[in-house]
C-alpha cells in the first residue's frame, strides 16, 4: 500500500490523521515540522505528503518549496490539511507545487476519499 507522510506540530492531528489512514492500509510516517518533514522525505520514498501550514521551525509553504526543487519529490502529491482558507495563500500555495487543500477540522473519511483520489490520479 502507499507510504505517506504527514507533516504536523499538532500531534492530536498526526495521530487522527495516522488513525484514519492506516485503517486504510497505508503506511504512515509522521513528522512535526517542516525541517524535519524534508528530512523524512529525503529518507525515504512516499506516495503522498500531507502537510500544516503553520508551524514552527519551517512552515509548509517553505517545506513544499524545498521539495519541489529536487528532482525526487518534483512528482510527490502534497495536500495541505490546515486551518486557513485565506485565497491569497490557497494561489501561493499552488504556485509552490501543492497539489490540493483540505481544511480543519477534517472528516476522516473525506481525508481517505480525497487521498484516495490523489493517488489514483
């Protein structure tokens, strides 16, 4: 099944998000920043990247700008899960290389539906 990582200083976030995806049968790893979300994904090879905006250390427009300069994550999907809705970041957002955004609070089983249509496509 797909490995996925999921970028978040919120740890009650990393885990709803763990717990509803590995019920599906992917394989998530977590990580709590940006900085440490690049260090990950350098280790290791993922399907998906789901990441906050927000957060300390390096936030996950920074982080999605870092990933798509190298050529191993120019192809990854990247969904931002986060609390804002501001249009101007949604278009920085896009223009960064993120490929879709869900807002929190999140609906478990809209998060599997949409990661399963990320990775279908």
């Amino acid at each position: 099944m797909a490995a996925i990582l999921t970028v978040d200083d919120s740890v009650s976030i990393r885990q709803a998000i763990k717990i509803a995806l590995t019920g599906e049968g992917y394989d998530v790893s977590e990580a709590g920043d940006g900085a440490q979300g690049i260090a990950k994904a350098d280790a290791g090879r993922f399907d998906l990247i789901i990441t906050d905006l927000n957060m300390p250390v390096m936030d996950g427009l920074t982080m999605i700008r870092q990933l798509r300069t190298k050529p191993a994550h120019q192809g990854v999907p990247i969904l931002f899960l986060t609390t804002e809705s501001d249009a101007e970041i949604k278009a920085q957002a896009k223009a960064a290389g993120a490929t879709g955004w869900l807002t929190k609070p999140f609906d478990p089983e809209q998060l599997v539906r949409i990661v399963k249509k990320v990775l279908a496509s």
